[in-house]
C-alpha cells in the first residue's frame, strides 16, 4: 500500500496543479530518504520546472527540464502532498520541493520507508526495482496471453504470489491480489499450472476491470493514503473480500477466510474460491 491505483490516483491530482511550476528549493529535511542523489543535486533543480508527472507500477516519476527525472517509491506511508501556499513543516515531513508562486509540494511519510532517486531521464538501471517491471494489466501489452507465458515459467507458484510479483505484474499488491483472485473464483493457494484457460482469461480481466475500477474511486483509503491533494479514495466500500475474514461472502453467503501465502494475509471465500 499504496498500489498501482492509489499511485495513479496521486498522480492524476498533481498533474492538475504541478506542470510548469518553477522549483525555486528543494529542502531534504531527511537525507535517508534519497537513495540516488544528495541535498546539493536536489538543490540544483531551482529555477527548473515541472514538465510532466509519470507512472510506472508503483513508482511515480517527476519530470523536470534538461533531461532530469526524480523517481518516487512512496512504500507503506509516504505522501506527495501539493500545498497552496508554504506551511510551516510538520511532523514526518521529510522533502519540501518550494516553487516561485508560493505553493509546495511536501513528502510526508510516517514510516520513513520511502525513498526518491534523482537521475536522468530514460537511465532508470539504478533505481531498484524499476527496470526489472513486468506488464501492467492497464499496458495495451498485457494480455492472457502474456499472462500464461508468464505463468508457464511459474508452473509451481502460489498464484497468489505470482500476483504479488512485480517482475510479472506490475502494481498489484495485496488489497487488488485478493479482489481479483475473488472476483476470478481462483484459490490464493493454487498452483499456476493447475490454471485452466478459462481461469486464466478470468483473471487477466479481474486484474484490468478492478484496477480500473479503484482507479475511478480514486484508490483505497483505510488510513495513511491520500492523494495530493489531502483527498481519501472510496474503494474501501466497494471491498469484496480483503480483510473481511469472519463476515459473509457477498456471493454465496459462507464465511470468508483468511490463511498466510507467500507470507502475506490472503482472504478468500472457501466456496467461491475452491482449492485444487
């Protein structure tokens, strides 16, 4: 958290205020965050502008003039938030990038997990995790059968952590893992080889349909994620099955469930989503 539709979700909110504001400083109030970059080449980014705001996965690209590019990883807590006029700083606010009309733009990340990479356009082999992005279900690229290629080459993982894997789709996390495994009545715990065609076609269109559709709410918000604009999602009231264990299916009526796969808390309803 966030996942690909919370990350898109804060880009689209600052890309309604951002592009073509002049950076007048760059203050790195906690230089752990960077992981490419020092406080002197952040500071170097006055009197550039903002050109454009990226996405790829989870990773969110901040474009600037003269090929420069900061890449934004937002992790557990992290929070890109536009301000109107120049607060003074808070608590857990660990970047301030102050432009020349007064506004700000200010990482707040409780957890201090995130982390930012300053480098050139285009040149991303040294920000982790990055070039190594499988398809986005979103991609016009993605499709079954770039799905079961993939899968093909994991024919003894849990699908539940194939889905979790960033090399084979990019942006889905645990929340969107368990709505699209619900909404396709595939076991978390199946083995991608046990897959048949028509679950395979069901879950490449669970993947496009849910992300498009917390895309449109705007992202899930149960408590750190907001957009830039300080915005909650509401994708939270439309939750078929994470962190429901205990309560009725909303198809069938049994009682959802939850185990551990691949180390993570997966819910799932013991009718819908039948074992192998």
């Amino acid at each position: 958290m966030p996942e690909l539709p919370e990350v898109e979700t804060v880009r689209r909110s600052l890309l309604q205020v951002l592009p073509q504001k002049k950076i007048e400083a760059v203050e790195i109030i906690t230089p752990g965050i960077l992981a490419l970059g020092n406080a002197a080449a952040f500071g170097a980014l006055a009197g550039s502008e903002i050109t454009d705001i990226g996405r790829r996965g989870k990773y969110l690209m901040l474009h600037f003039g003269g090929g420069r590019m900061c890449v934004v990883h937002l992790r557990m807590t992290g929070k890109l938030l536009y301000r109107g006029q120049s607060e003074p700083l808070q608590k857990h606010d660990h970047v301030r990038f102050g432009f020349a009309d007064g506004s700000e733009l200010v990482y707040n990340d409780t957890r201090r997990f995130g982390r930012f990479w300053l480098c050139s356009e285009g040149d991303i082999s040294q920000v982790s995790g990055l070039a190594t992005l499988g398809a986005e279900p979103l991609d016009d690229d993605f499709s079954v059968d770039y799905w079961q290629r993939q899968t093909a080459r994991r024919r003894n993982a849990r699908i539940k952590a194939v889905l979790l894997d960033q090399q084979v789709v990019a942006g889905l996390g645990n929340i969107y893992a368990d709505e699209v495994l619900f909404r396709a009545g595939v076991h978390p715990e199946r083995r991608t080889g046990s897959l048949t065609e028509e679950e395979n076609v069901r879950l490449a269109a669970a993947m496009r349909d849910i992300l498009q559709d917390a895309i449109s709410k705007r992202g899930t918000t149960f408590r750190d994620y907001v957009d830039g604009n300080n915005q909650r999602g509401s994708y939270q009231e439309h939750l078929q099955v994470f962190q429901k264990a205990g309560q009725q299916c909303p198809r069938c009526g049994a009682t959802i469930e939850r185990i551990r796969v691949a180390g993570r808390s997966s819910c799932f309803c013991p009718q819908c989503q039948q074992p192998e």
